[in-house]
C-alpha cells in the first residue's frame, strides 16, 4: 500500500486523515455542526496538496461506518465511494464505536486489565454502545441502548470497564460511586483511528463492495421495544 485516505464523519466533528502505509502524514479537523457536506471535499484537497499527495496516488478509502449521526454517514460514504469509483480502488469500512475505542485503548495505561465502552449520545437517555477487551473482540455487540441503574450492572461486578464517548456523560450520572467503572473525557470521534484500524482490512483484503454498501445506520433497532434491555 502507498497512501491510504481516511474519512470521519458520523457525529458534529469532520475529520480526515493521510496516511502512507502505518504512518500518519497529517490530518484535518472540524467541530463545526453540519459542516460536513460543504467542507469534506475541500478538506481532502488540501490535506493531500499539503502532504505533496495526489488522488491517483490513493490505494484505497477508510470511511467510519456508523452508528451515528444519519446525515454524517450519508455524507462519508458518498464521499468514500465517489473516491473509489472514480479511481477504481477499494473501500474499507471501519465502526465508528471500534475507532472510538482505540484511543481510548491507547490512552489508558495497562489497557488489557479493563473492558472498555464506547457510547455515542443518540439523543435522551439512548446511546449507541458496546463493549471490548483491549484488543478490540466483542464482549457485547453493538446495540442502541436506553440507559438506566442496572445497564451494564453484571458486567461491572465482574471487570473493570472504561467508559467514554458523548453519550458516557449520561451513565455516569446513573451509575454513581463504583470503583469498577472509570470515565474519562477528551476521547473523540477522528478518521486517526479509522485509518488505523483500516490498515488491517487493507491487508487482510476485507473490501466493501462499492457499488452497493451502506453505513451501519442501526434503523431497524428503533422500531422495536427490546432495544432497552440489550444489555444488562
């Protein structure tokens, strides 16, 4: 692989990244809401001009793949395979809560003794969520989750486990003094750890079919009543 573009944009920030294969040439951000549609291509440009890069010089696309923000996804994705259309490489796709969780892994010392939470604010008491060990495996799969006291009640008499993310700030409240569950703050969404999660797939050859993916918008969850109980 020579230049691999990575693309965030499923909450308010719009982030890109550059990268020449494992290492990060540079990238551009944006917390600006609803930002992302008259931004993204002009981000692109001149973070590849910046970095002496040129489109046909891309081996392939990263997009943060969901859940979050409808509108952001839409965006990112159309962005991402308009890129590889046009210039006939692959698609990776990477979760948004996978990309979240990585910072946190880095930025947590001794990372493999905790579980970790991302949880991305999806309005009210609702978040999108999951739980990994530090190497990213599923503990809990992605699910949008209504919280309340007992959300994640079993899990926390068992580990220790990170919690982070827009949506944390809402469990925090409900959980209260539990020396089992650690909240920290400054862990944001950013196409960084897309791209380096995308690395991997890009290896292992793990391709969207461009011509007909979608973001994982987690739609279908909503029109049932289970969502609450998820997890537990």
């Amino acid at each position: 692989m020579s230049f691999l573009l990575a693309l965030e944009t499923s909450s308010t920030v719009c982030s890109v990244a550059l990268f020449k294969g494992a290492d990060l040439l540079g990238a551009s951000e944006l917390q600006i809401e609803k930002s992302h549609s008259s931004h993204i291509t002009v981000m692109i440009s001149q973070l590849l001009e910046n970095c002496g890069v040129e489109l046909r010089q891309l081996s392939a696309v990263a997009v943060s793949g969901g859940p979050g923000s409808y509108t952001g996804l839409r965006i990112g994705s159309s962005t991402a395979k308009g890129l590889c259309y046009s210039l006939d490489i692959p698609l990776l796709e990477v979760s948004t809560l996978y990309g979240l969780a990585l910072q946190a892994v880095q930025h947590v010392p001794n990372a493999e003794e905790y579980l970790f939470c991302p949880m991305l604010d999806a309005r009210r008491m609702e978040v999108y969520t999951c739980l990994l060990n530090a190497s990213l495996e599923e503990q809990l799969p992605i699910a949008p989750v209504i919280l309340d006291e007992d959300t994640f009640k079993k899990q926390l008499e068992e580990h220790r486990i990170v919690f982070f993310g827009s949506g944390a700030a809402k469990f925090k409240n409900l959980v209260g003094e539990n020396k089992n569950a650690l909240f920290i703050e400054g862990i944001q969404l950013s196409a960084k750890p897309i791209g380096q999660l995308a690395l991997a797939k890009y290896e292992q050859q793990a391709f969207e079919d461009v011509a007909y993916y979608e973001p994982f918008y987690l739609k279908d969850v909503y029109i049932t009543s289970a969502s609450k109980n998820i997890i537990k």
